[in-house]
C-alpha cells in the first residue's frame, strides 16, 4: 500500500513540476520580446483578411447562398507612379478582388467574360465538382467572348486558395485572385491583423504597355499588382499577431524575407497545417502555383522590409532596351572592335537587323531576342533624365538628379572592376516620395523610396500613438471601397 502511494505521489508530483514548468514557458513566450508561435488567445472570431490596393468582391445573398459577379476584362493596372500596363484582370484591377466566404457557407459564382476570346476560371486547391473546376474543354466548355458560366461551390475546406484563368498566357496577362475560406472554428492563437500578398511578374517594354506573356525574365515584379515604391504599407501596432498570406502564380518562385522578426510558416495551399508541424524562419520560398501563410508577434518597433530576396526581384525596369544609365568606360568587354567603336553590322542592315533587335528575355525573338550585344550601364544627362521622370524629387538638399554627394563614389572608381553595380540605380537621386504619398507612408524617412523597388513593401509596426496616428489619417482619407476597412471600423 505504502508503494501504491508513493507512486500515486511521485506522479502527482511529476505532473504538477510539468505544468509549472508549462505555464513558465507559455509566461515567457507570451513576454515583449516573444517570437512565439503561440501567445494570447485573444477573441474568437476570424479577422478578415486586407488585400492592400486590391480589396474585396462584394457579395449579395440569394435565399442562403452568397452570390458574387466576377468579370474577366482588359483593365489599366498602374504598377508604379510613371508606368502603367494594360493587363487582363477582373472587376477592374489585376490582381482581381479577393472573394471571402465561411466553412459551410454555399457560394455561387456567375462569371462573365468580357475578353476579346475564350477563357474559363479554375478554382485552384478546391476539393468540389468536376462540373466547378474550370478545366476548358474538359469539365466544361470554354467561356466565349461575351459569355457566361455559373460556378456552385459548397465550402467545406478552410485555407488560402485562389482562382484564375486557366489559360497559360492568360494567367502571365495578370488573371488571378484570392478566395478566402474562413474556418468556421476560428484559428489558435487568433491573430490582429490578417494580410494577403499576391506575387506576380510582367514582362514590359520601356515604349509599351502590353505585357510580353510569352517571356521567360521579367522586368516589373509586383506585389499586390504594384512595384516597390507604390506598394502599400502593412500597418500593424506594436504587439499584434500578424498573420501575412503570401499567393504565388507566375513564371519565377519567391523567397519572401521579413526583416525584424522571426515567424511561423503556419499554413499552404492546402489549407493550415497541423501546430506540431509549424516551422520557424524569416524567408519563406513560395512556390509557382502556392500559398504560404506566415504568423509572427509583431514585437519590435520600426519600418520593416518585407520583399521576394531574388536580387533583380528587387529592383524596377530591368530592360536592355532602356538604354545605358549611367556610363561605360572604355570597350565593352567581348565586343568586337567595330562594335566598341559604335559601327554596328547588321542583316538586314545596322541597327534594325537581327543581331540588333531589343531584348528582354532568353531568345524568343523580337522582345524576347537574346542576340543583342550586352552592355553595361552608361551616361544619362540630368536634363534628359529629369525630363523623362516628371514629378521625381529632383532636389534631395545639396544632391540633383543624376548626380551623388560628393563622398558617395571613390574617386577611382571607375577603375574598379564591375563598377557601378547599384551606385545610379537606388538611393535619394531616385526618391519618389511624394508622388507615392499615402497615409500610410506618414512618418517614414524622408527620401525612404529611392531605396524601394520591384517586391517590396514594409510592416509598419508602430507604438500605439503611432499607430493611432496614421489610422486617424487613414479614417480622414475616406477612401471608397478601402482595402483596410475591415481594420479601421475595428480601430
């Protein structure tokens, strides 16, 4: 009997130093300085997700079913304050509208194509009909010019998922969308603020507004359908749970770096992954054709990066037909003596033959020709420049466009192998401020986006008078069918 309870003891004792020792690490983890996985509970409801310069498709109810109007169109997308494209998209903007619904809800989808040819939308990760999965010419016949096609669908999953069309080129046109399914058992640990990043390329000549779709590089990488410095901000307040969805669909994967903080990749396309199997990081390498989902506690103060870390995703307009932008020294290195010299040899005849045709791409021809010669980046007079970027800060203090404070370059630099990388291409001679001015940039750096391009935008986690701040502002800006909307009627 004495053993009996003994044992009874020691075990309760065990049992008790283990939930002690529990509590302990749960208190430290839920500290200031936490990169918990989990922390406070919090309310027991689904925050909506923000698409930042996107926004949501509005819905109307017939009986119990959520019925929404989606609409394939030719649409003006401005990716960046002096470039815009004409992309294919839906209900006016490329990206489409993100579509929010609940675990159990009945959803009808009536989608009109109002394209110049046929085109269907797949409903990418959906577990539903044959009938509903959008394959032209397999589940069902492809939509013409001017057609319709209603989409049922039965919510029963959970997760990130998105639609697009599944016509190859014209998903690379800009043809895709979220689609939100809420849980009906809200996720653990309950995050403040909900976010969805779209990740896609275009492929655009200087001179032209027509993405090239059949381009395997490209010279625009946008988030949400907007370049760095045009993206919007993330607004967060110092303390949140933030939980970001990042959607990829394009020709190139992403690994999407958050600066300042360490998260948790807590879901994918196939919906939120089991607690034990959630992994931590700062980069997170999204996939063609995936969704990854981030959670973090948003615990250290300041304007933080967040950006796809392929180098040239980082940056704007990468395209040999631009021409030299800041300057050569000497021969190109590889060309002929004729080309160093300037006398271009040509079939048909220089410069409008073959071997000198713009490129942008890996040999496809004409936009996509590779046989052009390369060159590296060369002389660009303040006047042409300034005249080409109308609105441009040209005036940064003592620095002009075109030129650099007197430190910034060695003196023999150009003596140096591989010089200039990014000297002339980012920095304050580039800066945009205000013509990228938003409530949501108030109180960054001045001169912060000369250094912002491609992928990129920030978390702003802000202390709660700065974060009350720039949410007052962005209350007084009354803009209609804000993204953010969900967030400033709760704030």
């Amino acid at each position: 009997m004495s053993d009996r309870r003994t044992f009874i003891q020691k075990a309760f004792g065990l049992g008790a130093g283990m939930f002690a020792a529990f509590r302990l690490f749960a208190d430290s983890q839920n500290g200031p300085t936490s990169r918990s996985r989990s922390t406070h509970a919090g309310p027991f409801f689904s925050m909506p997700v923000v698409t930042a310069d996107i926004g949501d498709l509005p819905y109307t109810m017939d009986g119990s079913t959520k019925v929404f109007h989606l609409i394939a169109e030719v649409v003006k997308q401005q990716i960046s304050p002096l470039k815009t494209i004409d992309a294919w998209g839906f209900n006016g903007s490329a990206p489409g509208p993100t579509i929010q619904v609940n675990q159990g809800d009945h959803v009808r989808v009536v989608f009109e194509n109002r394209l110049p040819e046929p085109t269907s939308i797949h409903w990418h990760g959906f577990e539903d009909t044959i009938q509903n999965d959008g394959q032209p010419g397999i589940s069902q016949e492809p939509v013409k010019p001017g057609g319709r096609f209603v989409y049922e669908f039965n919510i029963h999953q959970e997760g990130t998922y998105f639609y697009h069309s599944h016509m190859a080129m014209q998903e690379m046109a800009g043809m895709l969308g979220a689609f939100i399914m809420h849980p009906k058992e809200p996720y653990r640990p309950h995050c403040d603020k909900d976010f969805l990043i779209h990740l896609q390329e275009y492929a655009v000549l200087p001179n032209n507004t027509v993405p090239n779709t059949m381009n395997m590089e490209f010279n625009w990488l946008v988030f949400n359908g907007k370049a760095g410095p045009a993206t919007t901000p993330l607004i967060v307040r110092l303390g949140d749970r933030v939980r970001i969805r990042f959607v990829n669909l394009g020709m190139d994967h992403h690994p999407m770096h958050l600066h300042g903080h360490t998260f948790y990749t807590t879901g994918t396309e196939g919906g939120r992954i089991p607690e034990a199997a959630w992994w931590p990081g700062n980069t997170v390498l999204v996939g063609v054709a995936q969704a990854r989902t981030v959670e973090f506690v948003a615990n250290n103060p300041g304007d933080w990066m967040i950006h796809c870390h392929l180098p040239h995703h980082m940056m704007n307009q990468m395209s040999s037909t631009a021409g030299k932008m800041t300057r050569t020294a000497g021969m190109p290195a590889g060309g002929d003596m004729n080309t160093g010299m300037g006398m271009l040899n040509g079939t048909p005849g220089a410069p409008m033959g073959e071997d000198y045709g713009p490129a942008l791409g890996r040999g496809l021809g004409g936009v996509g020709n590779a046989s052009d010669t390369p060159t590296t980046n060369g002389p660009l007079s303040q006047k042409k420049a300034m005249d080409a970027m109308p609105g441009m800060q040209h005036d940064m203090g003592n620095m002009q466009m075109g030129q650099m404070a007197p430190d910034d370059i060695a003196k023999n630099a150009n003596d140096v192998p591989n010089f200039p990388q990014d000297a002339y291409m980012e920095g304050p001679m580039m800066a945009m401020d205000e013509m990228v001015d938003r409530p949501e940039n108030y109180g960054l750096r001045a001169g912060w986006s000369g250094f912002m391009q491609g992928m990129m935008t920030f978390v702003r986690v802000l202390p709660p008078d700065k974060y009350d701040e720039v949410i007052a502002r962005m209350k007084q800006a009354k803009r209609p069918n804000d993204p953010y909307a969900a967030i400033l009627e709760r704030a």
